[in-house]
C-alpha cells in the first residue's frame, strides 16, 4: 500500500525537470494494527466493577454471664447453615428433651432464591416492610424529606416489632452462603443481625435433617 | 464478443475514520484503567446489594480457599511504622531497602521469619513464594499483632493527615480518616476459617467489619 510513486528511471524525460509527484496517502496498516493490539489489551485487562464492601457489626465479646432476666426472643428467626442448605426456626429453640408449648422446635428448609429464603423474611418482617412502603409512598409524593425517610427506617429497623434475626452455622458452610444469607436480610430490612455459635442441641438437629 | 469490463476500484480503503475511533477507545481504555500492584492470591468473591465502596484507609485480611490468611495495610507511612514495631516484637531485623520495599507492597501472606526473604523477591515470583499463609492460632497469633500494630499506625497517620485537613479550612470528618477494617473471603472458603479471623478482630474489640463483595441488582432500589 505504499503508494510512493516511482519514477521509472531517469534516462528518457525530456530535459525538462518535473517535481517528484509523491502520493499524499501513508500505509497505515501497522499503526492501525498497534491501535486495535492496544484495545484489545486495555478492553481484556480492565475491570470496571470495582469491588464492594458490605459492613456487618458483630457482637462485642464480653466474658460477664449473660443476664437471666434479659427479654425473651420473641419475633427472632434463627437461620442453621450448612454447605448450600439453609434451614430456620422461629422463636425460641426447644431441644427434644425440653419440649416447649408446640413440642420440640423443627427445623424448615428453604432456599436462597427469591421465593425461598426472600419470601420468608418478607412476610416475617411484615410490620417494618409495610411501614417502609408507606413512607416511600411519603417521600415520591413529596410529604417526607430524604433526610427523614433514612432516620425514620434506622428506628423503624430497631423496634421490638421488627423481625430479629440469629445466623449459626455448621463447619461445612461456605462464607458464599453467609454474604448470600446476610444480603438477603439486608434486602429483607432487617436492622439486627447477629451471627453466633451453634449449640450442641441444633447442630444435632441440623445433622439428622441433613442426613434425611 | 465485447469483454466485459470490471470496473477496477481501488483497493485500499480510506481507514482514517476508523483508526479515529480507533485510538479514541484507546486513549478511553487506558485513561479509565486503573493499574494496582500484583496480589499474591486472587480471590473470587461473593457479591452482594452493597453499594459501599471500598474506603481508602483500610486493614484488610484475605482469605483463600484453602484457608491462608494474608495481610494487607494501604497506608504507606503506617505500614514502616507497623513493620519496625512487629520487627522489634519478634526479633527479625529488615535493613532500609527492605522497609521502603515493603512499604509499597501490597498483600502479603508470611511469617515474620519469612518476610525478609519475601521482601526480596522480585515482583513477579512472589505469587510462586511457598507459604502458610499468617499464622493465627494462639501460640503464635501474628495477625492479632500485625492489627493491633497497623490499626495503631493507622490511626496516627490518620490523625496528622486529619490535621493538616483541618488547616487547610477544610471541614473533615475525623471518621474518614480512622482505618477501616476488611474481610476479603472467598466465597469458596469455609466459614468456620473466616471466623477465626473475625475472632481475632474481635478480641482487639474491633467489632465493626466490611466484607468484600462484588456488586449485584438490588430488587430494593432498582435504577
């Protein structure tokens, strides 16, 4: 594609001399092909998604005995996870040999997809999910500030109504299943999550449901 | 017969416009990527509705899928300053080179006997360097150290970068300046071996973790 213009000797022009007609036109197939190498690298090499970070305030380890005469969990749910399975129990926890009202407490499997594990923290986190629509409804219509509208679902999160939830899990559980489980109690609304060790009674429970 | 003529066109194409968007993309690609250090391990993570990005100032502890725990400071000056603290703690001694090498690292995931000779590694073979990860248990809990070290020379060079904000009539909020602290897991990895690294935070009552995640749609806030 050089297109430099060749004068085909010099033995036959006619005395006169005539400039170098030279093409204007450069080849620029090899800068063409430096350019798209250079794409190809920067599109292959660089990632636009920069990695997110999701905060989880654990408990503080304290060594005082827990106080007999704090409240009762009533509106907890209890989240048992073992690799890839996902199982829960609301309220207190009965072992087999103290049974409590309904006899001793079962275990109910469920799932991460949306209409598994999503479904069953919605509907036990009915009060704030419903109070929170309200309010958004407030804000599109330009009743309720932004400003109040977050205030308002940080104390709407914390009050005795709302859905508590407990993740315990076994040794077979992967940290995929425990960010997932997490997410979706976050996407669920829930202000207080507290991952703490399993007792021996549910990780016996949760061992015979897995063998089922 | 009359031949028929195949009208003759030139062959080459103009390619100007096409080497304009070309280079356009180029400079696009190469101004929008961002180059970080080399990290010894690569980590899948799980993702999350998170929308936080990571803060500057942090601690962060990796976790592979086998369960060696790595060490990362952002803060150049607090990594010098955690480095001769930890050096003087075990007995290890690190010449000058060695300190500024370190302090441009990024993750790293050995002993402290092991870290001089890590140190000295070239770039590209650290990734190869055979180790066993931070050791954690309560013989020997070097994490526990290296984050009760860091987060002290974190929060002093926090503080004089706070100060200087502050005359500069900026108005900072000092929360910005204190270290966060993150857990980079995979998502392969179990649980149980994150735990002990949250345990280890805990015990230095640092209760406030950030998990490593990768972003995913949020049905809550769907934009």
């Amino acid at each position: 594609m050089a297109e430099i213009a060749e004068s085909g000797g010099g033995g036959h022009d006619k005395g006169k001399k005539r400039a170098k007609k030279s093409s204007t036109r450069v080849d620029m197939t090899p800068m063409v092909d430096l350019a798209f190498l250079l794409l190809t690298f920067f599109v292959l090499t660089s990632t636009f998604s920069k990695p997110k970070v999701m905060s989880l305030a654990y408990p503080a380890k304290i060594d005082e005995p827990v106080d007999k005469n704090a409240p009762k969990l009533n509106n907890g749910i209890t989240f048992l996870l073992s690799k890839d399975k996902i199982f829960y129990y609301t309220g207190e926890f009965y072992p087999a040999d103290r049974p409590g009202k309904d006899g001793p407490t079962k275990l109910t499997e469920t799932n991460f997809s949306a209409s598994g594990l999503r479904k069953v923290l919605a509907d036990l986190n009915s009060y704030v999910l419903l109070r929170k629509e309200g309010m958004v409804k407030k804000v599109k219509a330009k009743q309720m500030a932004d400003t109040t509208y977050t205030r308002e679902l940080e104390l709407l999160k914390g009050k005795p109504e709302a859905l508590k939830v407990l993740v315990k899990t076994d040794d077979k559980a992967l940290c995929k299943n425990f960010i997932d489980l997490i997410d979706e109690v976050k996407i669920a609304e829930i202000g207080v999550i507290a991952p703490v060790p399993m007792l021996p009674a549910e990780l016996k429970l949760l061992e015979t449901q897995l063998k089922k | 017969m009359p031949k028929i003529k195949i009208p003759k066109s030139s062959p080459s194409i103009d390619m100007t416009p096409m080497v304009d968007l070309a280079f356009l993309l180029v400079t696009f690609f190469m101004l929008a990527a961002s180059f970080r250090p080399s990290e010894p391990v690569t980590v899948e993570t799980a993702s999350s509705i998170s929308d936080k990005v990571i803060p500057e100032n942090n601690i962060m502890v990796t976790l592979d899928t086998d369960g060696k725990v790595y060490f990362n400071l952002t803060n150049p000056e607090a990594r010098k300053e955690a480095l001769n603290n930890m050096a003087s703690l075990y007995k290890v001694s690190f010449n000058e080179e060695q300190i500024e090498k370190f302090a441009l690292m990024s993750t790293f995931g050995c002993t402290m006997k092991e870290l001089p000779a890590y140190i000295d590694l070239p770039g590209d073979s650290r990734k190869e360097f055979k180790t066993e990860g931070i050791p954690l248990d309560s013989l020997d809990n070097q994490l526990k150290n290296w984050i009760s070290y860091s987060q002290m020379a974190a929060l002093n060079t926090g503080k004089t970068a706070y100060e200087e904000a502050k005359q500069k009539g900026l108005a900072p909020d000092a929360d910005d300046f204190k270290p966060k602290f993150i857990i980079r897991a995979d998502g392969k990895s179990v649980y149980k071996k994150a735990e002990k690294v949250i345990d280890v935070f805990r015990e230095l009552n640092l209760n406030n973790l950030n998990f490593v995640t990768s972003s995913e749609f949020n049905p809550n806030n769907p934009n």
